[in-house]
C-alpha cells in the first residue's frame, strides 16, 4: 500500500473537537490534493469524521467549509492549474467553489464507530483518556480487516501503553500536533519499541506533506511538550501562592504579577496564566494527572487546579475561538481581571495594577514585547542585549524574572537527562515551533 | 484632428480618500462606506464649489464594475442623490474599464464643445473593497477579453503586466529594469506621504527601494512582478466641472483659478487581440501623439505629468511612450532620478495609482483633479513648480492592458 492508497480512507476519531478539527482540516486538504494526481483521478477518497455530537458536528461542517475556502483563496494560483481542464470553471470564484465541494465531498460526518473498520489509517483525538483510547482501538482494530494503522496525537498517555493494552502491535505511533493543528508547525513524533518501519515513514512524508516540523520524543508520559510546559505552570502557580504569602498579596494580585512576569519580562507570547486558561485549567490538571504516575521524584500536581475546577472555572475556548475566563478573565482576548479563588471573584486590574507595577519595579529598558521580537530578523542580538540587562537588575520583578528563566532551563536539561528529548535543540525547537517562544528555554541567558 | 472650436475648463476638483489597505482608517472587518458616500461625498464638495447645484447643466459619471463589486448599475441615478438641485437635469455614465474617468472627461469636454451645457459636473467612482483580491481578480479582469479569462492567471491583470515585464527583462536586462521600477515604487510612496487623501500616506518603510527590489514570487504571486509594483484596491471618488468659459462665469470662478483643455487624444485598441510588441504601449503612444498634436505642443513643454501607473512596469513603458525616454531605456530613466518631484518634469506628484491609489473607474477624473491643483497651484505639500516658459500638464488614463486610451493636455486658465 503505498502513500496515497493509504490515505484513501481515513477515520479522524474526536473529529469536532479543537485538535481533531485541525487534523481533519489538514487531512481533508492533503487527500484532496492526492486525488488531484492523474493517477488518482478514478479514485474514490473517504475521510470519516466521527464525534460523537450530532451538533459539534454541524459545526464542524461550518467551521471545515470556511477553513477550506480561506485555504483556496491563498492557493488560487495552483487551483488554475489543478483545474486547467474544467473548461466550465473560468473565474477564480468558479475555482474556489468547485475545490471546496470536492473537499467536502470527501468527508462523511459519522456519530459511530463503523466507518472506521474500512479505514486504513485512523487519527484519534478523543479525550485525554487512556481507558477511552484503548477501547475505541481495540472495537475498531477487531473489526477491521485491514490491520489499520493508529496516529494517537495524545499529549501526555505513554504509547507503548496504548499499544500494549489495544493490542496494536507495532501499528500505533504518537502524532502530537500543536493548538492549533493548522497553524502550529510542531508535530511531535513518539515510537513505541515496536513501532514499524513503513508506518514510521508514512508518518514522516505526510508530516512533510502538511509542512510540519518533526521532533521525535521518547515515550515519556507528557512528552516533550507538555513536559516542559506542565512544569513551567506548576511553577508559575506556586511562585504566585508563595508570593501572596512571604508578600502579603491578594490572590488576585499574585497571579497578575506572574503572568506579567511571565510574559513581558521573558519576551513570551503569553504569561503562564492566560497559557494555562488558553489550554484550559481542565486539561492542564488532566495531564498532570496522566503525567503524575510516571514521575519518581517530584508531584506534577497542584490543589489550586482541582480547587479552580470544583469551582468550575474552566478556561478553554468557545467554538468561536474566543478565550473563556479562567484564572483571568478576557475582555476582546486581553487578560482584564485575575481570579480569586477564595472570595471565587474576579478582581479588575485597574484596581491593584499601579501597586503591582511599583513592586515589580521598571521593565528594563531594552525589553521589547515578543511580537516586536519574535519576527525581528535581528532577534538574538535583541534578546542577548535584553537579557544582560535583565541579569544586571536589581527589582523585585528583574529577579523574578531571572528564577523563572533558570526553572525552565533546569527543566529542559531535565527532559534530556531523563532521555524524554534526546537534544538540548529538540528541546529548544518544540518550545519555538509548539509553543512560538522567541528563545529556547536551555539558552546562555 | 480638429482645434476645439471653444475654450473648455476644469475646476472646483475634489477627491476623497483613497480607502484601502495602507490607510490607518481602513478595516477589512468592518464595514466601510459605500458607493453611494463617495459619489456624494466628492459630488457635494465640487457642487459647494461651484455655487450649488443650480449652475450645472448635465452630469457624467465613470465607473468601471459596481455592476459587480456593488451589484449596483444605473449609476447615473445617483445623480440626483447628491443634491436635489441635480433632479431631471441629463445624466450618463461611461465605462472603459480603468480609463473610464478619462472617458467621463472627455465625454463632458465633447458635452460642452456642443453647445447643450456650459457646465458639466464629472464624477468618477470605484468602490472595489466589497470582496477579497482574489475575487476582485475576476472583476478586474473584465477589462481584458472573457475568453481569455480561462488561460489567463489567477491575478488576470498583474499577470497581463508581469508578461510585458518578462518580455522587458529579456530584451533589456533585468537588474536595471528591476531597479527602475523599484525607484518608481519609491518615488511614488514618498509622493504620497505628501498628499493627505493618499492610500500610502501613513507609510512609514523607511528602505522603500529595497522593498520595491523584492523579488517577484510566482508560486504565490506572478513571475515577474512584486506586491509592490502593482497599485492597490481601492475605493474613492473624484469630481470637478467641465466648463466653458461661460460656465465660468457662471459659478463664479476666475480663469486663474481653473486650467484650460488644450487638447486631447483618445484611442481605441482591438480588446482581442493580445499586444503586437509586449514592450511596447503603443495605444498610449498614439493617444499621447494625437494630445501634443491636437495642443501643438511637445513633451519639452510639460511642467507635470500624471500617468496611469497600474503597475511599475506601465510606469516605465509610459515614459517611453511620451517619448521622455528612447525604447529600452525607460527603466533607467526613472532610477536616475527623471521623474520623481525634483526632476524637471516631475511625474504623478501625489503617488500616482501605485501611491495615492487606484479606484478603477475613477482613476482618470483623479488625474484631472492633481493636475488641476497643480496647476493652480493649490497642491499643498505635493506642490511642484510650474515654470512659465513650459506651463502644461498632461494625464494619461489607461483601460486594459492598453486599450482604452484617454490623454489630455492643460494649462492654467
């Protein structure tokens, strides 16, 4: 079976959620793009999307139809060409129509799981959950003749157990996208011990297909990734609880101090906070969960997640794409208030941030934001500069800053010493690509 | 062709805005004023001018496509809309694609040489912003012939003048052809910053001639052009009177303060058949022939120039259709420094369509407009020197990849 007849039906399991709906996008885009070949001009191509909301599923429809029309538009020139011989296609908008018709002709929205038996290749993105994961494997892996091949893009479930328990011998590999599938350029890529050969370099040509960069990861609960990113946050969040304690600070005022910090300080595209309620406080206190059981030496736990989510306080996003209020609330996007989870209300910046400022004291001068950083052609030598100064200062927000610095550099030789990456670059390069961080966190800063 | 048998005027210009990607105003998320704001706006601007509605005779209007990127025809019907003073007075409205303003004035000027109006209140208008470029695409390419629409590129016209430039590189070489038309980028973005209505007025690059050398893109792009040797999308609206000397008087307004038609040149090109030599503008050429001849001027006589710079590209082959430059060294005449605002004869003194923008139907009425405040001396920042001893401007209006021509020689009343 080569490349394209392996792609000729695909299932996406978890296929309206917000990694699944990427996944499909991108799929749904380079299955149509092989159905274009003249090889492949008589051949049917069938991509199962199966959630299992009938109304997630309406709105995945919506959200796939935009999405492939916005793509079209940027791709016009190659589209003239795909459909040359269409002399009933003239105008662009003729085009553009007609391509995303024959996109949405490929997907066929399912709520069950029989579909996939036929499917040769399946990209799972359900919930977090292992029991959940092995079970959906092993239903359709008994009723599949075709010994179908499993992309889990799990971010934290070891995949040797995932293969172990499904009994997939060889036919599963971890393909973690970034959030959100069809922007970040970061797939991390986990092996089992067993994993073959030929499933391996599908798996690397349709990376390269999507334009995605690949890092391989060790099979170690939580990857690089979230390794990484799961100890930034339980960092943050303690460093904000010892805080309001050693400084007599509201609960509020901690977490506006951290997240600016976080943000502003270390040139990153957002504080820790407004990382976490973009990821959701559900899904951050998930992954602690599955990550926990692995880690000899340290507790990825924290009682403010659980405390955040009994209270119901979730974070995540609206199918629109706007930021629900988590730690912070969001006005247009933009962190206006933090959350105090004792008196379980949401106290305005305005009302604490000229004190917080004071405290932290003056930003160095040759800080500049990440935005203004990060597509600088002149990037390092603005950080380098940036940081020297930073190491010079003597305000309570400098200090700050430079822990947080060394915290996230300790945990990435962390991840190498544990053999989770392989490289200081590996880890480096999934912090720039996954998470769009200006810097890598084992730097000489 | 013969002498106009009456002197005809142009005063009381007006543009709007320039409104489109590059203005600080322009949001493609939010709405945005229509068709109907911009004829009123520049309508009414001109009217207040002229001592109201009451003093004009017959309207025209140019427009290219509202048909589609407004699904508006009847333009002429908006006429009215303007002040009620204009009810039941004769309306028309021309179409030439992109060289459709230079078709309104002309149009107006033949009005008053009749003797049916001493005054002709001329509008141009394109509002394109209504739908995305790729789709704006399409619209556009209404101007070449339909049944090339299928073998031609997803940017019909960019493609059109990335083929002439193609054919340009070959014959004369790249590097300086490149560097001419990256001079002529330059020279009309800071020509804009001078000019308030400008779309490029906000422009803030500093390295314009490095951003005028990025190199053409065809995976994304055409082959041969940038970005940034094309002119924008765009919506404005551009008005002023077509008078006589009668008409003059009638709305008040001193000789001094209009210029003169001295002469103009119109030409038509076979809309089906692909240019004879790529390197060549030879409708403009003809057009701007019959102007100088209809004047009995030369190009030694002109003060300004305002020439219909769709793509940087047309910018260097209409300088060697004025004959300001020999075949083949049009490129190097401009990145020598011959056409921006301290040359001898300055050319598009508020950024042309690539810097003050390129409201397609309205583009003609525009020229008429800039070189009428030059003139007139009534420019402002963009102000260039008017010497005595060579007192004239000239417009160039094009429709198509060279097809529609109108070309217009003036002088102060």
């Amino acid at each position: 079976m080569n490349y394209a007849e392996r792609l000729q039906n695909v299932t996406v399991l978890g296929a309206a959620g917000k990694m699944g709906s990427g996944i499909l996008l991108l799929t749904a885009i380079e299955m149509a793009d092989l159905s274009f070949l003249p090889e492949n001009k008589d051949k049917n191509f069938i991509l199962n999307a199966m959630d299992i909301s009938d109304d997630a599923l309406s709105g995945l429809m919506r959200y796939l139809k935009v999405q492939v029309k916005k793509l079209a538009e940027k791709k016009m020139v190659l589209l003239r060409k795909m459909y040359a011989d269409r002399d009933d296609l003239i105008e662009n908008g003729e085009i553009i129509e007609e391509y995303v018709f024959d996109v949405m002709n490929m997907v066929r929205p399912v709520t069950s799981l029989e579909p996939a038996y036929k499917s040769n290749i399946i990209f799972e993105a359900v919930a977090e959950n292992a029991a959940l994961k092995i079970k959906i494997f092993k239903q359709i892996d008994d009723n599949n003749p075709n010994k179908p091949w499993f992309f889990t893009n799990t971010s934290s479930v070891p995949i040797t157990k995932l293969e172990t328990e499904a009994g997939l011998k060889g036919r599963i590999l971890g393909f973690h996208f970034y959030n959100p599938p069809a922007v970040q350029k970061l797939v991390e890529l986990i092996l089992t011990e067993n994993t073959m050969k030929e499933t391996e370099e599908f798996a690397l040509e349709y990376a390269k297909k999507l334009k995605k960069k690949i890092v391989y990861s060790n099979d170690f609960a939580g990857f690089i990734g979230n390794g990484h990113f799961m100890r930034d946050a339980l960092y943050g969040i303690n460093k904000a609880l010892e805080l309001a304690e050693k400084e007599k600070l509201s609960i509020p005022e901690a977490i506006y101090i951290v997240d600016k910090i976080s943000r502003d300080f270390l040139v990153r595209p957002m504080g820790i906070f407004q990382l976490i309620d973009y990821v959701g406080v559900d899904v951050c206190s998930f992954i602690m969960g599955v990550m926990n059981p692995y880690l000899a030496d340290e507790d990825l736990h924290s009682p403010v997640l659980d405390k955040m989510l009994e209270l119901g306080v979730k974070g995540g996003q609206f199918s629109s794409g706007a930021q629900k209020d988590g730690f912070l609330k969001y006005e247009k996007s933009r962190p206006v208030a933090a959350y105090d989870f004792e008196t379980k209300q949401y106290v305005d910046f305005s009302e604490f941030q000229a004190k917080c400022d004071a405290k932290i004291g003056a930003i160095p001068k040759t800080q500049k934001p990440w935005k203004a950083v990060n597509f600088d052609k002149k990037k390092l030598d603005i950080l380098e500069d940036y940081f020297q100064e930073l190491n010079e200062t003597n305000t309570f927000g400098g200090k700050l800053a430079v822990d947080y610095l060394n915290t996230s550099k300790q945990i990435g030789w962390k991840l190498v010493n544990m053999n989770v990456a392989k490289t200081d670059d590996d880890v480096n390069t999934v912090l720039l690509t996954g998470f769009y961080h200006a810097y890598g966190p084992i730097n000489n800063y | 062709m013969k002498k106009l048998r009456k002197k005809v005027y142009m005063a009381a210009g007006y543009n709007t805005i320039s409104l489109g990607t590059g203005r600080k105003e322009f949001n493609p998320k939010k709405p945005r004023p229509g068709l109907e704001h911009y004829i009123k706006e520049a309508g009414k601007a001109t009217l207040e001018m002229i001592g109201g509605a009451k003093n004009v005779d017959e309207c025209v209007i140019g427009n290219f496509m509202s048909a589609r990127f407004n699904k508006q025809g009847n333009l002429a019907g908006f006429f009215p809309m303007i002040d009620p003073g204009l009810r039941y007075k004769p309306a028309v409205k021309v179409e030439g694609a992109c060289g459709s303003g230079g078709l309104a004035l002309a149009t107006a000027i033949k009005t008053i040489l009749t003797d049916t109006a001493e005054v002709v209140l001329t509008l141009g208008v394109e509002v394109q912003n209504t739908m995305k470029a790729i789709y704006g695409a399409d619209v556009l390419a209404g101007a070449g012939w339909f049944q090339k629409r299928k073998d031609g590129h997803a940017y019909f016209f960019p493609g059109q003048f990335s083929d002439r430039a193609g054919a340009y590189y070959e014959k004369y070489g790249k590097e300086k052809t490149r560097l001419g038309m990256a001079t002529w980028f330059k020279n009309a973005v800071e020509n804009a910053r001078l000019c308030p209505t400008a779309q490029e007025y906000h422009n803030t690059v500093e390295d314009l001639l490095a951003l005028g050398l990025t190199e053409p893109n065809g995976k994304f792009f055409v082959d041969n052009l940038s970005v940034y040797d094309c002119s924008k999308v765009s919506d404005a609206a551009s008005c002023l009177i077509v008078a006589s000397e009668e008409g003059l008087k009638r709305c008040g307004i001193d000789k001094k303060d209009a210029v003169e038609v001295i002469g103009f040149g119109q030409a038509e090109e076979d809309l089906t058949q692909d240019p004879e030599d790529l390197c060549e503008l030879s409708t403009t050429k003809e057009a701007v022939r019959k102007a100088f001849e209809h004047a009995g001027i030369t190009k030694d006589d002109l003060a300004t120039i305002e020439l219909h710079d769709c793509f940087s590209i047309a910018g260097v082959l209409a300088t060697e259709a004025i004959g300001l430059a020999k075949p083949g060294k049009g490129a190097e005449y401009i990145a020598a420094g011959n056409t921006s605002r301290t040359a001898k004869i300055p050319i598009n003194t508020t950024g042309g369509l690539i810097g003050w923008g390129h409201p397609t139907g309205g583009t003609g009425v525009h020229q008429a407009v800039t070189i009428w405040e030059q003139l007139t001396e009534r420019a402002g920042d963009s102000q260039v020197p008017i010497p005595a001893d060579r007192p004239y401007g000239l417009t160039i209006n094009m429709g198509g990849d060279d097809k529609t021509l109108v070309s217009i020689v003036y002088k102060r009343g």
